[in-house]
C-alpha cells in the first residue's frame, strides 16, 4: 500500500495534465489503455481535458460555468440589485432585467488513475480535479485566480464479484450505465456544469460496498456525508434561540463564509442494479437524518430540546437503447421526504416547525427524461426535460410567505426607493427545464480529438402558492458553447 501510494504521487507530479473521455462529464475508462505508462508495479492513467465555454443567461445570475437554478432572480425581487459600491440605490442594475455574458476555462480538468492487480483481485486509486471553486481572493478582474477543487479522490478494492470504496466521488444515487460498477455513472451531456433540473446526483465523502450476481444483478450500500442544504423558514417562525445550522470555523477547515448543518448521522442509500437483457434498470432508498436544538412558539426560552427528523425517499432510473449504439432513453426519479439536495435544483430540503422547533421534512418530486443520439461516430444530440417539485411542510398553522407582487418591476412601483423588496418571498416550489444540443468530434485522430458543443436551455421556477393564492414566476434562457481538447482520447 505504501509502495502504491509513493507511485501514485509521483504520478501526479510527472503527469497532472492529460485527458479523459468523450462526453461532458467523462472520468478515465480503464477498458482503454492509453494513455498509460508503469511505474513499477503500478499502472498509471492519464486524463483530463482543456475547455473554453461561453455562456449567455437571459437574466444575470451572477454565475459562471455551472448554472444556480434556484436562484434565478424574480422581477420583483430586491436581489435583482446589485450593491455596487459607491453608488446610489436607483443606479444599481437589476439583475433580473439585464442579461449576462461570460467566458470561463474553470471546467478544465485533469485525472489520475493508479491501478495494482488485475482480474479478481484490484486496488485503484483516482483523483479528479477541476476549477469550479473560488478563494476568497478568487476574481475575474484581472488575472484570474480560481482555486483548484477536488472532484474525485477514492480508492476501490475489487476481490471477485465484491467492491469496497472510500473517499469521495459521485453518490450511489447517481445513475449508472452498467451495474454499479466504478466510474459507469451516466450523466447529462450538457456543458452547463448543473446538468439539468431533475437530474439526481451528488459528489461527497463516502464508505461504499457493492455485491455482483452474476453478470445480471447488482447490490449496493453507501453511507454518505450529511449536509441540509436548504432550510424554509415557517411563517410565523419559531421561537428565538432555535437553530438550523452553524457558520464554518477556518481553524476547523471549514468555511466560514457559509454554513453547516447539524448533523448526526450518515445519509444511507441501498440500490439494487438490474440488466435482464434489454436495458439497465435501478431503485434504490435514501434514508436522511435531519437534526437541530431549539424550542417551540409555547416553549419557555431555557427549554431547548435536541430534534431528530428521519426522512425517506425511493428512487429509480432506467437506460433503453431504443436503437442500439444510436438512440438510448433515459429516466431518473427520486419521490419522498427531504431529498432536495440530491437534485439539480436544489430546493429546501426541510422547514422549521413553529410548533416545537424541529426540522420537517419536505415533500419533493424529481425527474428527468432525455433522449441521447449518436448518428455518426463524430456527432452526439440531446434532449432532457426535467421537473423538480416540492410540498414545504410548514406545520402547526405556518404558511408560505406573500408573493403578490412577484412579476412586478420595484424600480417602477418604488421609484424613490427600487431596492426595496416587493412582496416576493422568492421561496421556489417548482422548477421546470428543458435542454437541447450536441457535441461534434471535430478532429479525431493521433493528436486526440477536439469537440465543439452547443447547448440551448429554459428554466421556468414558481413559487409556493400563498395564502391568498398568488405565486411567483420567472424564468432564464440560457445558451452555451464549449472548446475542448481532449489529447490522448
């Protein structure tokens, strides 16, 4: 292991840059051999890719490569403004009436994979890294300086028909395209780096241990690293003193420009994998434990109680080559209780109870439908239309917040005051996209392969229908183009 480890370093000092596979989100395929090199008794892997995307958004959502669908501003929100320092209320751009261009190379990419044994008893080691991160001294002024970020980093131990990971790479939740086996999930082929609403995924910390039987079925279990990545404030809130979640602490390693949750366990997913001879077919649950200390509306201001909320959650997918190697169809679905953070969309995952404090989970629907072709071996398109729907569970009398005014322009209904925030509680319920395009193989040949892609989207997000029934719409157009140089594909 010690030997193992010292080549794999060395790897990734000697050869840090290289490439990786042909779609939009590939990882090193270990079915193909090049480029590879020994050191010693070590198999090496080279991957990666070069890219050059632009990105044009309908409405500014102040975001780069990868979209933040949630957080498409509203007409009538005061987040449309920007606080431009120095400047009076009325000149700050609203975000919501002005389109955005950006140029970026941040999905750029490279990969390592160190492999030692073969056939029946394996142990890899990969790691994946992009630029999709920021520092706090990350800006676009000037030179820019986005910071490197860990995608992938894991080792896997194959004996027989078993595997063993740990590190992190992609959720078990993710779709796969062959059983549940090492680097075969399937993603979107999109060049936005959100992929597209409905879409189930997460890449985080994890112990995985996966059984084969036979060439047909496959079991999996994952305990994952927790996070409540949303929570909804109840309308009335619950008392003071109840807490969601905690700032970072940098002496911590965490970030403290962001929060944490409180968590006490593990997420824990089971997924059963079937192949009987057409298509690839998953479902799998996903058990969450939401966990926060404070007290309800009626409880006195020293009766803090710790609250543990256990949400549920059943998912499936399945992958049809409607035409072999030409046509496939793919759908993923996710249904239950505080499962928003395993979707593109990221919706709440829970709301406070003004009734005792605790978390309630929410209620969410997710999928995702798509059609992959391939006429040519140069020419991939693609459709996908997903949704991504929630029920908050305010409980106890609570409600969702006023969204009367949400299509409303407050630089015309305030003019003395345009930053002042319309009643629009921006709390979105629902989200609905659909995405189209396609990556051409420009040159394919001994120096690699270059692919120029082009991708079109809508994103359309309502909010949660208030008490007097009005609830929010917006929506952003998006349109994407990418570069990339692949050199050892």
């Amino acid at each position: 292991m010690k030997k193992l480890h010292r080549y794999s370093l060395l790897a990734v000092f000697v050869g840090s840059g290289a490439s990786l596979a042909a779609h939009a989100d590939p990882q090193v395929q270990m079915d193909k051999r090049d480029p590879t090199f020994d050191a010693g008794p070590v198999k090496i892997t080279l991957g990666g890719f070069t890219e050059l995307a632009g990105i044009y958004r309908a409405h500014n959502e102040v975001a780069d490569v990868g979209s933040s669908f949630y957080k498409i501003p509203f007409p009538g929100a005061a987040s449309n403004f920007q606080n431009t320092p120095g400047a009076t209320a009325g000149a700050n751009a609203q975000q919501y009436y002005e389109p955005e261009f950006r140029e970026s190379a941040r999905q750029s990419r490279f990969a390592l994979l160190a492999q030692y044994g073969d056939g029946a008893n394996k142990l890899e080691y990969y790691m994946e890294t992009d630029f999709l991160s920021s520092g706090t001294t990350s800006n676009s002024n000037e030179s820019n300086s986005y910071t490197l970020r860990m995608r992938h980093f894991y080792a896997d131990w194959q004996r027989d028909d078993w595997y063993v990971l740990a590190g992190q790479t992609w959720s078990l939740a993710t779709p796969f395209s062959s059983g549940l086996a090492v680097r075969k999930q399937y993603n979107p082929l999109t060049i936005d780096a959100q992929y597209v609403v409905g879409f189930n995924w997460a890449r985080q910390a994890q112990l995985r241990l996966v059984k084969n039987f036979g060439k047909s079925v496959a079991m999996g279990l994952s305990l994952e690293e927790p996070q409540t990545a949303g929570i909804l404030t109840s309308n009335p809130a619950p008392a003071a003193g109840t807490g969601t979640s905690d700032p970072g602490d940098g002496s911590g390693l965490t970030n403290p420009s962001t929060k944490y949750s409180d968590d006490i366990a593990p997420d824990v997913i089971y997924k059963v994998a079937f192949e009987p001879g057409f298509g690839h077919y998953e479902v799998y649950s996903l058990t969450r434990f939401f966990h926060n200390r404070g007290r309800g509306n009626g409880d006195a201001a020293t009766d803090l109680k710790n609250h543990t909320t256990v949400a549920e959650s059943i998912g499936a997918s399945f992958l049809l080559p409607l035409v072999p190697k030409m046509v496939d169809f793919k759908v993923n679905g996710l249904w239950g209780r505080g499962n928003g953070r395993y979707g593109s969309g990221q919706l709440n995952d829970a709301t406070t109870n003004p009734g005792d404090g605790s978390l309630s989970a929410n209620w969410e629907t997710q999928v995702m439908a798509g059609l992959e072709a391939h006429p040519t071996n140069r020419l991939d398109l693609y459709l996908y239309a997903g949704m991504e729907q929630q029920k908050a569970n305010w409980g106890n009398g609570g409600k969702a917040g006023v969204n009367a005014q949400c299509d409303l322009n407050p630089a015309i209904v305030t003019p003395t005051t345009p930053t002042t925030n319309l009643a629009c509680s921006t709390n979105v319920g629902t989200e609905r996209m659909v995405a189209f395009g396609g990556w051409w193989k420009a040159y394919k040949g001994t120096l690699g392969n270059v692919q120029i892609g082009l991708e079109g989207s809508y994103l359309a997000n309502r909010t949660f229908t208030d008490a007097t029934g009005n609830t929010g719409k917006t929506n952003d157009p998006m349109a994407f183009v990418s570069f990339r140089y692949y050199p050892f594909q």
